[in-house]
C-alpha cells in the first residue's frame, strides 16, 4: 500500500501540527511532499519546504488546506508561519490539470476556482469519518474544560447534550462513562430512542427551559440559536455551558453574560487539545482518499 | 394527552402478548378498542372482544395488525387465536373513510387494498424509533442465546458483529459491555469510525475469512448472504454463529452444517425474549403515532 | 517455566470439565499425571488413566480433588465416573511423605488425616484469585438465568444485589453495563462508597422490605438468611429472586413459595454454565500454586 | 435525624471550601457551630466566627481540623485564616470533657495531647468510606492532568496504574470508560484478578520496565519509591507520570528529570479540583459518625 501515491506530488499549504504528523506519514507512503508555512526543522525529512504558496501549488497532483480552510480574503491558517500564506487565483491556475484540492470547508472563490480550472475539490469536515473520529477529542476537550471551569465532579452531576449527531453522541457516551446522569434533547425520536439505548434520559426542545434548571453542565452541539434567552433566563445560576457548535455557536453569549451564566464557546478542539491524535486522523483518512481517488482516476483513464 | 384518542375506534386484529399491552394502553388513553384472537379474560378491561376480523374492522378508524403481520394468504399471526384470523378485502372495505392501518410490514395486496380504498398504511416495523427500542430486547435475547450455547463467557471472549446498523449498534455496545473484545463488519467508513469510538476493532468485509478463523461468536445483522462457504471453510470448528437477520437470515445454513458450524436462525427475539418489553414499546410508540396522525387530520380537516 | 512441574507426581480424582482442562495443562508443564474418575478418551494424552483411588493416591506428591470436594462421606464429586469415587483414609495414608492435597473446600475428617499423615491441605474455593475470577461466569450465569425467567429485559430494568463482596462486585458491574438501574445493599459503608463509585444506588438491609416492594429483579450473595418472610411479604408479586450463595443460599424458599414467589437457587454456577472458562482459572491457577509451593520446599529443604 | 446533633457544641479550626459547606450541614443538623479562620461572610448563616484557636475550643464537644491537619509545628492549614491558626496545648486542654476530635490524620503531639486529656481522636482520611468517595474527585483531577499535559487522547491511550486499592481501582475504571488500554500493576493476584475482571491487562512490578517503555501515561497510587531510577530508564521520552501517592509520591522526580521525563506530583486534588464534591463527601460523613459516637456514648451513660 506505501508504494501506491509513489511519485505523487502534494502540496501541503499551511495548518498546524496535524499538518506535521500528516506530512510525514504522506512521505512514508512515497510521495514528493511540498510544505509551506513550516520552518524547516519542523518538517519530516524527506519533505521539501519552500517560502511561497505560488512556489507550492506549481503542476501540483494534489494540494491539502487545513481543516480550518482560509479566510474570507483567502489567508490559510497556518501557526507557524512567519508571514501570511495567502491562497491566489495565480497559484491556483498553476497545479498540474485535474489536480485535487482537500480542505476541510471551501469558501465560494475557491469553490468558482475549482469550477473554473476544472479542479476536484474534496470538502473533508463533514465527511463521516472525519467528524466522527474529530468526536473523540473534542468530547474529551469539551470534558476538560467542563472539569476546570467547575467546582464539582462530573460523577454524580447532570449534563445535558443538546444534539445527538455525530459529536453528541460520543459527548453523551463519555459523560455517561464517567457516571454523569445524561440528558439528551434532541427532535428526531430514533435519536432518542438510540440515546435510551445508551442510558440516557430523552427529551425534546420544548422541555430544555425546564432543564436548564436543575442541570450542572450543558454541551450543545447544534450550530442553530438553541440557547436564546428565552431558555437561559430559565437557567440556574450555577449552570455551566460549553458550545461545542461551529462559530457562532448556538448560544445567545450577550443574554448568558446578562444573566451571569457561564458560557464557553469551544470550536476547533481536536487541534488545540488533541494536535497529534487530530494528526493521526488526517494520516490516516486522507492516504486512503488519495489512493480511492488516483485508483478511479487511473480506472478512468484505463477504461474512460 | 390521555384524552386526545377519546372516542377513537381501533380494531387489533390478533398478534401475542405485545398487543395486549398495546390494548391495555389505548383503552387507558380513551380509545374505544376491539380486539380479536384473543380470550376474553387476558383481555385488559373496558376493550372489547370480538370473535371476527370482519365484526372487528367494521366502521374502525385504525386497524393494527401484528409487526410479524400477515402471511401470503392473509392469515394473521396471533398466537392467541383458537381459530385463523383471516385478513379479507371484504374486511378492510367495511373500515371507516380514511382509516389508518398499522402493520410491522404489509404484504403486495394489503397495500393494494390499502390504494383501492383510500385507506393510509403505515409499515412500523422499519421506522427507526421502534427498531432502535426493540433491538434492545434483540440484543438481550442474541446474548441469552451466545450463553445457553456456548461453555465459555462473553467476558473474553472473541466476538464479530457484521453490520453496524440499528441492531449492530446495540448488540456490539452490549457485547463490549460485558467484557468482549469486539471486531464490528461494515463497509461504510463513518460507521467503522464510530465503531472505534465505541472501543471496538474495525474490519472490511474482505477480513471476514480471517476473522471467521480466531472469533468465539459472529452475530450476523446483515440480510444478504454474508457468510456463505466460501467464508464459512475458514471457521474456526468451534465458532458459535447466531443471525439475527430477518428470514432468511445471511448464514448459508447447509453449508454451516457440512463443515459442522453451529449456526442459529433467531429471528423476532423481542416478542420472544421481552414480550412485556417488546409490549410496552407498542404502547409507548403507536399512541404518539396515532396523536400526531389525527392532529394533522384536524389540520387538513381545518385549513385543507 | 513449564519444566518447573516435570516430574511431579500429581493425582486428579475425579471432577467435571473443569478438570479435563486443567489435567491438559499439567501435562503440558511437565508433570506425571494420574486421573481417576474419568474415561480414557476425555483425557488428555500423555496423562495416565488408572481405576481406583486407591491406585491413584500411591506416592502422589499432590493429590487435587475437585472444588466442590466431597460428600460427608467421602464420595468424591466425578461426573464422568462409572462407578462412585471414594475417597480413604487407606488411600491418603499412602500419598508420598509431605504430599499436598488441594480441594475446593474440605470436610473435617479430611482435615483430620491431612493433621495425621503430615499432609500440607490448601483450600482454594475461597481464595481470592480464584473466587473472584469465578464470580464472572457466576455473574454471566446469574444474568443468563434473569434473562430465561423474565419477559423484559435488563435493560431498563430495576435490580438490586445483596452482598457488595466478590461476586457481588462483579454482579453489580455487569448488571450495570447492561443498563439497569442496581441498588446495591450492604452494611460496610467502604462497600457502599464503591457502590456508589460504580454507579450504583445505596442501601442498607433496613431498606431491603422497601427495595423488594419495586425491584424486578434481586440476586443475593450473601449465605446467611437475608430474604425471610419478613421481607419477602413486601415483595412485589413479580420480583425474581436469583439466589447466588452457597447451599443452602440465603431465602426462605419455602415462604417464597407460599407468596407466590420466583425464587431459584443457583449455587455452582461455574462449572455449569462455563466449564471451559472455569477449566481455565484452574489451569491458571493450580499450576502456579505448585510451583510456589515446591520452591519454598526446595528452600526450606536447602535451608532448613 | 436533624435533631440529633441539636445543642451539641462544634468546632471548626481552619480549612477551605470543603468545611464551608461542612458547617453549612452541621448548623442544618442544629448543631452549635464556632468557626475560626474563615471570613465572616463566607461562613453560613447559624455559626458564629471567633477570632482564635483558644476562643473556638473552649468547651466544644466536637473539635474539627482539616483533612490535610496540621504541620510539624501545630500550624492549621487554613487558606482563608488572615493570620497562622496555631493548635496549642493550652487549646486542646480548654474542650469539654470527652470531647472528640476529628481530623484527617493527627502528628505525634495531638496524638500525645489526647491522650493526656483523655480525647477521643478520630483519623479519618484513611476511613474507607471517605477515602474511596475521595478517589472520584481524585481520578477526575488527575484525567484533568492528563489531558492538559498530553496532546493525544485518553481514548486509544495505552495507560497504566500502580497499586489497585481505593484509588487505583477508581483510577483504571475511569481510564477504561473513557477508552483507554489500562495495565494494572499490583503484587496481589487477588486484585490483579479483579483488574481482569473490569477488563483490564494484569502486570506484576516485575513488568513495569518493560511498561514503561510503550506506555503512553502511568498513574501512580503507591506511597514507596516504585518509579526509581532503575525503572526510569527504561521510560519511552514522551510518557507523561501522575503521581497521586501521598507526598513525597511513589516517583525519583529528580531521576524523571535527569531522564527529561514529565512527572507530576498531584497530592490533595479533591480539595483542589472539586471542593464542592469533597466537602459534601464530608458534610454526608461527619454528621453520621457524630451520631454514632454520641449514640454509643449516650448507651455508656445509660448502662455504663
């Protein structure tokens, strides 16, 4: 299997130290890795470093953005570069044709770009297996913001997980682990009957203002305004709650401070908590995309 | 909520002790209930029992058949029935206008007649929330089973199950509860990774000869022919192999035979193992159903 | 560490499966086996099968008789033996000088002739390796039996265990990892801090009439009186009452009976439901007891 | 049950935020409550606040020193006192006749003092009850270690915890809910085999080089030098050491240091971590072991 993206060529654009283990693990299986944003002794060997993206992308097979993507001025996120990689319609004319484009969510100009020079773009943050595995570190990262920011344990406690997709059921499978009284809320009843089978205590939409009344904790999970302050005025004071939910979050933060409620927006935690698990995972996943996606290729040109 | 079936007629054409938990909760909730094919004195009070399916479905505004439903011939199941209860088109013709008719899944002329008079049908059998609720009592029933045939414990032990959907779930929670090393078949990668979220090893269905050598006990979810003989020739002698699948189930039995496996059709464990479970998932689902149903009848009723 | 045991005279008199099991290990380390009480074809080549005890005991160094041992009058638990197995004193007088007997427990004249004939006895049944590695197919047994008796299931249940010691421990576990709700009773206040640790609910015997009056399912392990008539009368008409302690347990089955009660006595659960597992603590277990045993000898004998 | 500790007189000395919510529950009981070294606003409403050690002891009943006690030289750890609470023999001498005395565990000169003045001293951080309450607070701080100083997962984490008693046991069920591989380390096979049976790898201290070197973080729960240099060695570079022993810890932190190995001492975390729970664990014990005691002394009065 190592030898399969020999001869490749990827350009790594950017990211943080999921990037780095991912790197090193596209250079094991044989392929010529380009890296920019990264100072050299950061990278694994056998990777090239360059200083430019324009320099990176050139007759590029294939370029990886980091999950986090770029802005909405085409800035990547990238920790540890000294000055701003800015992703240009130049560069990415330049790739080698019908080359393939990973991030994890694109912006519209990169989207028209890939339209436009006939590029296949691969959005990675919603596919299953990514954002299941990412469950794993961000449910341990909401758990340890949730220890620190209280003054009790989670044994004993009550939580409430508001959706019950793919990070909140390994939120309430945890919490429940960890002896907590779990309640899910969620709309669609083969979720609740799912969260039953686990354990937990069901509920709907309608029953969180009573809930948010006699509960320690609460993690929401659902990127839509579900904690508006209609519901925290209901809220104990001593609640705790962590927005596990793309920014914006569901909570209304304003009417929490209002009300003195404690309320953490959490996004993006596998690369802050967990760098080199969330590492692993690009490591693992993206390899077995690329030789899906060269074996089709190679399928079409055999057969097309 | 007791009072939103007041005054609803609804016929229960046969079925086990499920139903008569089922018929304890209508009459309960202010449904007038007609029930036939079974004794009088198991039947809860305020129902009424008659002795045909044609003086059960008269001018009835729901009808609720068994989940295991009907055979070919129409013939209901109903285990308390000391004669055939014969579904006819001249019963479902004398229902009410607009009648709803509840079955786990109908056959080709049932839904037929269901068209031809207008009447709604609904298949309960596949709706997530009631398989979700019963494979619990599934679960239960295929570890009873694992324990009765095997001398060994499922602490330990070697387990497979191949499919991870809503019965697969359960029963590898159940099994990893217990103290199993569990190895879960699926092809899909998203169900794979939460498999390992769950703590249990993930495997392609090209693994499965491999596995089929070192595991103690395979529970089949699948219905297709997984475990056909060119699977099966790998077994391990002393394998135990329960399938939960519908009927046929997804052993090759008669191959299982020739090599000496021991293989286990269990089909229908919830009205088996946990008739009252089983029971009082009915009486906990199909009210709900009912509600929302008529609700949206009075909204056509209203604005339509 | 197999050669440790070569040589060693060891006699296996009688037992079930669990001793086939054990015999093939012995065999495997080393050691010179002799067994009574079974058939040639059940046993394990390279061990000897000889016909009376008699035979058997001459010049043993270790003479292993069955956990459950032997009756009052020193027949010898075998159930594959043809003929009864009886256990002399004429065949313990002629074990090798300073022999060690190992049984499960023993009756007092087998304590006495160990006293005359200088012989080292151990009793294992209560040693804690080998009861609380017993306490899993116990549990798994107990659980196996609730599912048969019952029509609900664990989950979702209510359950209680009397008793918090080794098998208690273990019962309460698996009962929880199935999903029931478990209330634990116990006197020891350490106990019910573990309970509590685990998960579980806390009582105490005060509280027992109460539990039994909205519990479905109760296991005892405690061997002394616990469920008489005066608590039994508070029980629900449903409950029922898996009674995991020694012979005689601790219900008053006949006042179950008389209240109309499902109460089962389940003592030896082990070697019933999981002889092979069974077989293998004994295999784990025995081998190492020698192995300590003969090197203190050699040292009391090299430095004594 | 209120009613019991009505009119006795008590003394808090000293503290944090567990003894708030202890003299919160003592003055709910009616007991007479003086506290020093708290702030007047902090304590509940019922107490009264002195201003010395002297003050607060005259003819109390019932002396309270913190879990942690006292240092060398007498002084009260009390992180809200302004000014050092010192313990004086002139102090002990001014209590009521048979007063008692609880605090976590007593230096020489209180052990001498009570004596001298016929005192009952009760030490009660090695009491099972609190001490096994204590073990979730202290699990969950320690998880909250791990994860801030790692940047993988507990999940897929290969973990191991020295010494298996109340802590260790706590410890290794909460790493393997949460996912992690977990070796238990311990010489007796009865609590290895209880490791086994909660699914975990059993090892011997024989084994712990070889652990350290593919260990991801090791817990240590064993007040001796079990990490010395010896086994240091041995230590893959990235492992992370908890050490939750009693101070100094189980570890060569020097050596771990030389080695450029992460240790950290984490004594007293459940004060630290989770006061609220801690100081319910003691607002649930002390007033039952209040009773106790003067129930027993109440008999002796009577029958004496």
């Amino acid at each position: 299997m190592s030898s399969v993206l020999s001869g490749i060529k990827i350009a790594v654009l950017g990211g943080d130290d999921r990037e780095l283990i991912l790197v090193a693990e596209l250079v094991k299986r044989g392929a010529t890795v380009v890296a920019v944003g990264f100072p050299r002794e950061k990278i694994s060997h056998g990777a090239f470093v360059v200083n430019s993206v324009e320099e990176a992308c050139k007759d590029t097979e294939v370029l990886i953005l980091p999950l986090p993507g770029t802005n909405e001025k085409g800035v990547i996120r990238a920790v540890y570069a000294e000055q701003e990689l800015q992703l240009t319609e130049k560069a990415i004319a330049s790739v080698s044709r019908n080359a393939l484009i990973i991030i994890g969510s694109a912006r519209k100009y990169l989207k028209e770009w890939a339209t436009k020079y006939d590029l296949t773009l691969m959005e990675i943050v919603e596919m299953d297996e990514i954002a299941i595995l990412n469950s794993i570190p961000t449910a341990e990262g909401a758990l340890q913001i949730a220890m620190e920011e209280t003054s009790s344990t989670i044994h004993g406690s009550k939580t409430c997980v508001i959706g019950f997709g793919r990070v909140g059921i390994t939120m309430a499978r945890t919490l429940k682990a960890l002896g907590s009284e779990v309640t899910v809320v969620a709309r669609n009843s083969g979720q609740l009957a799912r969260a039953y089978e686990m354990g937990c205590n069901r509920a709907g939409y309608e029953d969180l203002h009573e809930i948010m009344n006699h509960t320690n904790i609460v993690f929401n999970t659902v990127p839509c305004m579900v904690l508006d302050s209609s519901i925290l005025k209901y809220a104990n004071p001593e609640v705790l709650i962590v927005d596990l939910a793309t920014q914006p979050g569901g909570t209304d933060f304003e009417a929490a401070n209002t009300f003195g409620l404690k309320a953490i927006l959490a996004p993006g935690l596998p690369g802050k908590v967990a760098p080199v698990f969330a590492g692993k995972i690009l490591a693992d996943v993206i390899p077995k995309l690329l030789i899906k996606e060269f074996a089709e290729l190679d399928k079409d040109l055999l057969y097309g």
